[in-house]
C-alpha cells in the first residue's frame, strides 16, 4: 500500500451510506417507510450500538447494508466499493451476522463439526477441507473451547441438543471466523436467558475487541448500550435521531437514555393528539 493510499484509506469510512431510502409495501395502506434518507459513516475498527423502538428501522439498516433487499434510492459503499448493486451473496464475502433466532445460521439435526464442515462447503471458509482435515479439526476444537461452554468435547453432538447460549456462541463462532469486514449482531441475545445473554455478550466483546471488528450490534438493552462499543445511533421512524460519539458516550448513564426515548414516546403521543384534533377539526 502506498503512503497516500494508506493516508486515504485512514480517513475512508469502512461503510458509507449516503441518502438512503427504502419504503416496503409503498402506494398501499400498508405502506411503511423504515430508511427516510439515512446518511451514516462507520470509521473502520468502530464498534457501533444501534438503537430505537420496534419498528424504528433497525433490522431494516443491517439488511440494506447486507443487501437483503435492494433499496430505492441511494449509495451504500462498503471497503471504498459502491455495493449499492451487489447482491446479497455477494456482499456476504465481506459480511458476517448473527440474528436474534438461535435457530437461525445452524442446522439442528447435524453436529456441531457437520455445520461448520456445511459452511465451508456453502463458502464461508472458502478452501478449507474441514472434515478431512485433522489440523483444522483441532483448531475448531480449541477454538470451541474457547467459548468455555464445554462444547470441545461434544463436537459430534447435534447443534439442536444445545442451548440457545450455546448455540449463539457457536454461530458467532461461525459469523467471525474469517474476520469479516463487517459485523452485524440484530439483537443475538434477545431470546436467551439472562445468564446465557451476559456469557454470549462477553464473548462478543472479546472477540470484536481481540479481532477489531467493525461492527454494528442492535440491542433493545440499554444497560447494553452504554457498557459496550465505541458509538450509539438512535433510530427513529426511519432517522437516525441522536448520534453519540465515543467522548460523549463515556458520559452517557442508562438514565440518559431512557430520558431520549421517553421524549420520542412523548413527540409521538403529542403529534397523535395533534393529528387526532386536526381530524376532529378538519374531517
Ligand atoms: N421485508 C420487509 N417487508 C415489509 N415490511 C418490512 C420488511 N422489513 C421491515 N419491514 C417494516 O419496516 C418497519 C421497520 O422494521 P424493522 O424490522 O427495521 O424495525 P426494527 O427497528 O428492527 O424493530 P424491532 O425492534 O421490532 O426489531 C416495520 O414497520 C416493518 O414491519
Ligand atoms: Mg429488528
């Protein structure tokens, strides 16, 4: 790398959105508008938190990054590439994701060797013969047992007789292995149980942190919130509303929070009443 592409590449967001739209079921009553003109830059290495109400548009910004859909208007550049047009397959080779549904990313009926060997066949370890080999049998053994869950002896036992915990672990596992140039986590650890929710959030930590992922985490926790990552986005009926660098999240408490959403929840009963008396007016 030359000295002004290493000097450009510093100051090159990792992921660019820059006028995002994206409307679902539009020019119906079911019409719903989750990215309203998103504008975002991610710096690379940062480890970004996003929150908002359901429906604020979460899910909805991870997707478009992912290319689940295509959107309507806009640029989504990722590593100084417009992906804009990629398809979803394609964009998977620079993206790793971890989705709310433990069931979601593994097959239950096969072992825990067998799903992994299955994601090198689908790609995700693209040139690596798993099952045959027994060097990489051992590294995912001690990788395994890494996750101090006990699963480094239980490699043959099907993905289906763990927990949720165990599973999540496991499929963070998978979505990290090769160090994706993006990480994104849509709420991993909303269905588990408090306890299994502390161990696999520690593991996240510790793996962003040992292989600087850029990530991107949405969590509805705000105790989440304020204790991991480097950045927070507040969503907000398809906006980012608030944007929290890493100097002012230092300062911001559970509290601070939950004041920002009391004054969305309040914006919103307000225009509901304005709304509500304009049609009682006008109508
Ligand atoms: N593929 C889709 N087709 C139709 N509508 C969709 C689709 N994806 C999202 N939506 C709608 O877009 C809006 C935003 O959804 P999104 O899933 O992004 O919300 P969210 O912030 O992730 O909410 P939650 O906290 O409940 O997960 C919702 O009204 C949702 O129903
Ligand atoms: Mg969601």
């Amino acid at each position: 790398m030359s000295v002004l592409e290493s000097v450009l590449s510093v100051e090159r967001p990792l992921v660019k959105l820059t006028n995002v739209y994206k409307t679902f079921h539009a020019g119906t009553v079911n019409e719903v508008r989750p990215m309203q003109g998103i504008n975002l830059d991610i710096a690379e290495g940062s480890f970004v938190i996003v929150l908002g109400g359901n429906g604020s548009g979460k899910s909805t910004l991870l997707n478009a990054m992912a290319g689940s859909f295509s959107i309507d208007a806009g640029r989504i550049e990722m590593d100084g590439l417009d992906v804009t047009k990629w398809p979803e397959h394609r964009r998977a080779s620079l993206i790793g994701r971890v989705f709310q549904n433990p069931f979601s990313g593994t097959a239950p009926s096969m072992s825990i060797l067998d799903n992994f060997s299955l994601a090198a066949k689908r790609g995700k370890f693209r040139g690596l013969s798993w099952a045959h080999s027994r060097q990489l049998r051992d590294e995912l053994r001690d990788r395994v047992g890494g996750l101090k869950m006990g699963l480094e002896d239980r490699m043959d036992s099907t993905i289906g007789s763990l927990s949720g915990g165990q599973r999540q672990a496991l499929t963070l596992l998978m979505a990290t292995w090769l160090k994706p140039r993006l990480l994104l986590l849509d709420e991993h650890t909303a269905a588990l149980d408090p306890k299994s929710a502390d161990q696999v959030i520690a593991l996240t930590d510790e793996i962003i942190a040992r292989e600087r992922l850029t990530t991107l985490m949405v969590t509805h926790s705000m105790q989440q919130a304020v204790n991991l990552g480097s950045r927070i986005v507040m969503m907000h009926k398809g906006n980012l509303l608030h944007d929290f660098s890493t100097s002012q999240k230092h300062r911001l408490r559970v509290e601070d929070l939950l004041v920002r959403f009391e004054n969305v929840r309040r914006r919103e009963l307000l225009d509901e009443s304005v709304a509500k008396l304009l049609r009682t007016r006008y109508i």
